[in-house]
C-alpha cells in the first residue's frame, strides 16, 4: 500500500506542477512538452485505479496524436510573447469565468457522494468485479451492449465534424500537376518514343 | 524488518535483476545489428564489410563505440539546450521501456500485463517526440524539416498499424501479448492474414524511418535530417534508439505474425528447440529482412509516402478489418 501511496503523490505531484507549467511557462513549445508530462501522469493514476486500458488509449490518443498535432502547429507558429501577455489580460474574465464554473461542478459531485452515498451507484451500470472481468471486456460490454445507438450516433457525430472540417479548410488551387501512376505505368513503348532519322547538320 | 526485506527489498532486486537481463542482450544485440547490417549490406554489393578490428572485423561495433564516447559533445549556440539533450535521451530511454512487456517465451516477460499490446502501441506511437523535440531544439533549418517530415510520416503510418493490430486482436479475443502468442498454436497469423502481415511489416519500416522510407533523414536533401546538430554520445543514442526500435518492431512481428517463441510444427524436432531460441531466429529473420530492404530498394518520394500511407494502406487494412470480422462472426470462429 505504502508503495502505491507514494506512487499516487508522485504522479499527481507531477502532474499538477506541469499543469502549473503548462500556463506559465513563456515557450509555447514548452507549454505543450508540459502538457504531454500532463497527459502521462494522468495515465499514470489510471493505472493505479486499476484502469489500464483508459491509461493506455489516454497516452495513443492524447499524447501520441492530438500532442504531436499541438506541438506540429506550435512549433511553426511564430508566436510573440509581449502580444501573448496582453491577450492574456483580455481573456483573464473568461478564463476564470470557466474556471470557476469547473470548480463548482466538481465541488457539486464531491458534494453529491458525501450528501448520499448510493445516488452514484444507482445512476449506472453496475460494475462486474475487476477480478473476473478486464477493464477492456467491461468497458467494451457497456459500449457496445447497452449503449451501442448513442456510441453510434457518436461516431457519426464526430464524422460530420470531420467532414466539415475539411470542406472548411479544402482549397482547389488552379494549375497544380497531379501525378497519375496507373496513368504512367500504362505508357508504353511506341507512345513515348519516335525514332527519328536525322541527317547531320539539319536539326530535327 | 522481515516485512521490508520480503515485501519491498527482494521485488525490486528480482525487478532490477529483470531489467538487466533484457537491457543488456539486447544492448549488445543493437551494437552487433549495426555490424551485422554492414555485413550484410556489404554482401549484397560485393563487399567485405568492416572485417579489420578484430576476426571477421567483429569488434567493430565496439570500436564505434568507443570513438564516439570519446568524441566531444557540441551544443549549438542557437539550440534549447534543455530540450535539445532530452531528445536523444527520450529516443533511446524509449525504445528501452517497451521492452518491458516483450514475452521472450511463455512468462518470460518483466510484465505480463493485461493491455501489452496497446502499451506497445503507445510505446511506439512515443518516438515521433525524441524526432520532433531533436528537430525544433537544433534550431537550425535541415533537423527541422526531418523532423516534420519525420512526425507526418510516423502519424501517419500509425494509423494503418492500428488497423493491423485490431485485425490480429479480433482473432485473439485478448489484448495481452502472451494471449497473441498461444492463440497462434495451429497457425501463425502470418498464414490467415498475409496481407496485413506485409502492411504491418512496410508499416515498421516508416515507423522506425528506415530505407525506403527514411526522409526524415535524407542525405541527399537533408544532410541527416532531424540529427544534424548532434554529435558524440547525443548522436549514438539516437543511433542506438533507432536500432533498439528496429529490434522492438521485429519482436512486434514475430509476436504479432509469426508466432512468437512457438516452433513452426509442434512435433518432435522442432519441439527440442527452447522457445526464446525461436523467438530470436524470427527476430533475426525480420531484421534481416530490413536490412535486406535498405541495400535493395531507392528511397520513396516524399508524396508517394503519404499517398501510399493514406490512399492504399489506411482504404485496404479497414477493409480487411471488416472483412476478418465478417468471416469470424459468419463462420463462428469468434475467440471465447
């Protein structure tokens, strides 16, 4: 118990000083290199719930794609710090409008257990024991048995997104080449040369 | 005091006597790769390959070493000097951890978790940041154009290895590797599946940015991509992450494909044959195959790439995902 106490203040140690850091460091670059230090610690406190396939799919999604893309865009950016700090300022009401809107949620679902204890367990499924079931098979049973339309609908909610995204950002430039393999490979021999005669001293 | 020695003490020295035992065969394992490649290589052209240091020139790898320990480190002036030396460190430490959960033969791996494949998944899907963090950190044009080109490349070619994977996992009905294994004991996947077996295996060489498709670092345009600025120890641990990923990948085949430490036929003289014997001969074979590769094939253009990425792999492993799943679920082979 000792071991995995130390383990939870170690990660969650971490991860709020790099969440810290993530708003207050001048680099963007380093604010997303904190972010993704974020992201592992979190996977790390899933494991030690017992989560392991949320902690797994948090580091392939978050850190390994949705990052990459963040730090993709930030590296190219070329930012201005002092313009950065005057936003900063602008969008200070916002931001802690949002904040504190966060912190009241949360502060009503800690309120809930402590107020009755048995209105979380008879909002949801019940959880099969972690003994007979891998997190991977539960999570997949409550997916797919009980809520596979709203999954679905979902799913398909996230393809109009991406659909959108793209028509947004699509832009059909004029003149540019295309390469056509199926259309090269299928040249042959007698379309793209002519052998030509050409007496010495006249051109062609 | 009895409870500290049995409870605390002894687990963490039968773990760091674990991790030993895989770090340093598998060290040397880097080191011969990158003598065995110039052999081979050397073959294929008409060439001896390194064959001065030693018999068969087979300290070389140690020679190498050894001159690039003693080499000295240099800091570009422009560079982010934190970021900068992280990067190999990251690239190296990396190809390192994921070996964590590599069963050699049946419980021989550090740990047997439930979700190894996707902690391999998300192990491998990690590498792109030592590139990137290389790439930004030299500030300094060449490393930053390897390193996009270099993340785009990996990104994308995860994608259809995610599909590869689900395909394997939907025959297996586990996501624990040892589970993959023992699921192959009729037949290896490489058989059912040989397809996805030659997308997963093209997969592996974008991913570990190896001939054909090693932009990230082309010579010819790039001078060494990403790791133009380092030198020295920087410079060999990026070397050796990138050889220690090669190897990792190969296990990830030969778990995945060819059936891990099991023998080919399960009778008598192949039987005799301990498992990790096995294990390695499939590891090698797959090496072996890239390197065949790299003395064989010109690289890829860089749209061609992503145009084979996106337009022929992602369209074709979706496709064969639905179709694997369809004849499971038609012929009811679906795993218990």
């Amino acid at each position: 118990m000792i071991v995995q106490a130390l383990a939870f203040y170690l990660f969650a140690a971490i991860m709020v000083a790099s969440a810290v850091m993530v708003i207050s460091s001048r680099n963007p670059v380093h604010s997303v290199l904190f972010l993704i230090l974020a992201f592992f610690n979190a996977a790390g406190l899933f494991v030690l719930l017992g989560a392991e396939f949320l902690a797994m799919i948090l580091v392939v999604v978050y850190v390994g794609a949705v990052a990459v893309l963040f730090l993709f865009v930030v590296m190219m950016l070329d930012v201005n710090i002092a313009e950065l700090r005057h936003g900063f300022l602008q969008y200070l009401p916002i931001g802690a409008l949002i904040g504190l809107i966060l912190l009241v949620e949360l502060g009503m679902v800690a309120g809930a257990w402590v107020i009755s204890p048995g209105a979380g367990a008879a909002a949801h499924l019940p959880i099969p024991p972690p003994d007979q079931v891998t997190n991977t098979a539960a999570l997949g049973h409550v997916l797919y048995d009980h809520y596979v339309y709203l999954f679905q609908s979902a799913g398909l909610i996230l393809l109009v997104a991406m659909v959108g995204a793209i028509v947004l950002t699509l832009r059909q430039r004029e003149g540019v080449r295309r390469q056509s393999i199926a259309r090269q490979i299928s040249r042959r021999r007698d379309e793209a040369i002519e052998v030509k005669d050409v007496t010495s001293g006249s051109g062609v | 005091m009895n409870l500290f020695w049995e409870g605390y003490a002894w687990p963490t020295i039968v773990i760091v006597a674990q991790i030993i035992a895989m770090i340093v065969p598998l060290l040397v394992a880097v080191a011969y790769l990158t003598y065995a490649e110039r052999k081979v290589i050397a073959a294929m052209q008409m060439r001896k390959g390194p064959n001065v240091v030693g018999p068969f020139g087979l300290l070389q790898p140690l020679a190498d070493g050894v001159k690039l320990l003693f080499k000295e480190t240099i800091l570009p002036a422009g560079a982010n000097r934190v970021v900068f030396i992280l990067a190999p460190v990251l690239t190296f430490s990396l190809a390192m951890v994921a070996w964590s959960v590599i069963p050699v033969d049946e419980g021989w791996a550090i740990a047997d978790i439930n979700v190894g494949i996707l902690f391999l998944f998300a192990i491998s899907s990690l590498g792109v940041y030592g590139v990137i963090m290389a790439g930004w950190a030299s500030n300094s044009k060449y490393p930053f154009l390897g390193a996009l080109r270099s993340a785009a490349q990996m990104v994308s070619y995860e994608v259809s290895m995610g599909f590869v994977i689900i395909t394997v996992l939907l025959c297996v009905g586990s996501l624990n590797l040892t589970d993959i294994v023992l699921a192959q004991r009729n037949v290896w996947f490489c058989v059912p599946l040989l397809p996805m077996f030659v997308i997963f295996f093209i997969s592996t060489l974008a991913e570990t940015n190896r001939a054909p498709f090693d932009l990230p670092e082309g010579e010819s345009e790039l001078v060494a991509g990403y790791f133009v600025e380092y030198s020295a120890m920087a410079f060999a641990l990026f070397f050796l992450g990138e050889y220690a990923n090669m190897i990792l990948m190969s296990g990830m085949t030969t778990i995945l494909f060819l059936g891990g430490w099991l023998p080919p036929l399960g009778f008598a003289p192949f039987t005799w044959i301990p498992g990790p014997i096995w294990f390695f001969a499939k590891v090698a074979l797959v090496l072996f195959l890239f390197l065949w590769v790299r003395a064989t094939f010109p690289r890829y253009r860089y749209d061609q790439l992503m145009r084979l990425g996106w337009k022929v792999f992602l369209p074709f492993s979706l496709l064969w995902v639905v179709v694997t799943a369809g004849a499971l679920l038609a012929f009811g082979w679906l795993p218990k």
